[in-house]
C-alpha cells in the first residue's frame, strides 16, 4: 500500500469525513486504499480510498470550500499552476496509529510495505 503525507489540520480532516477532496498541484493515477500518514511523526493514522482526480477552474475551487476545508477568502488564488482535486471516500481512523520508517527524500508518497518497521 502506498502511504499520502499530509499535514495538520488537514489529515485530521480528511479522517473525519469533513475533508473529501485533497488539493494537489497533479494529478494522481493512483486509486483504491491509500494510507494517511501525518507529517513529521513516521506514523500512518489511517486509510481512505481516492476515487478520482480532476483539474480544477478558479471557480469550482472558489466555490468548493466544503470539499477541500480552505477558508473561501484563501481561494481567490489558485494555490497552484495546475490545481488538482484527489477525490476521497471512506476514511478510516486507525485506534492506533502504526509506526513505519520513513525513506529519505519522500515528500508525497511512501511506499508502506518497504517501510514497516
């Protein structure tokens, strides 16, 4: 399984449903069960699915702050050249968080299974 960095609030978002799509400069092909892993603890909090990623126009990022969590008056600029939304589903928050080692150079992605501890 491929773990996501994220960081607060934003994963603790996504994590309890208030957060559906993930706001990336990319695209992502990736789809199915990612892990959550919050940044800077070496730690995976939990699973959610990504269903889809779309570009996105200034409007619908504008007009989506129900979706995404960024305060209306923060989207009068794309935060990105190209802004992408990762569409997410079924978020699971894990009773405990499990520990991995975290591969220099990872930004985005981890891959999980190389990296159990």
């Amino acid at each position: 399984m491929k773990g996501l960095l994220v960081k607060e609030p934003w994963i603790d978002m996504i994590l309890s449903g208030e957060k559906t799509w993930e706001i990336r400069g990319t695209h992502t092909k990736k789809r199915g069960t990612i892990g959550l892993i919050k940044s800077g603890t070496g730690q995976v909090f939990g699973t959610v699915d990504v269903v889809e990623s779309r570009e996105l126009s200034q409007e619908e990022y504008r007009k989506s702050t129900h979706l995404h969590g960024i305060p209306e008056e923060d989207c009068r600029q794309m935060p990105y050249k190209r802004t992408c939304a990762w569409v997410l589903q079924n978020p699971v928050l894990y009773e405990e968080p499990l520990a991995y080692t975290h591969p220099a150079g990872a930004v985005i992605w981890v891959d999980l299974e190389k990296a159990r501890r």
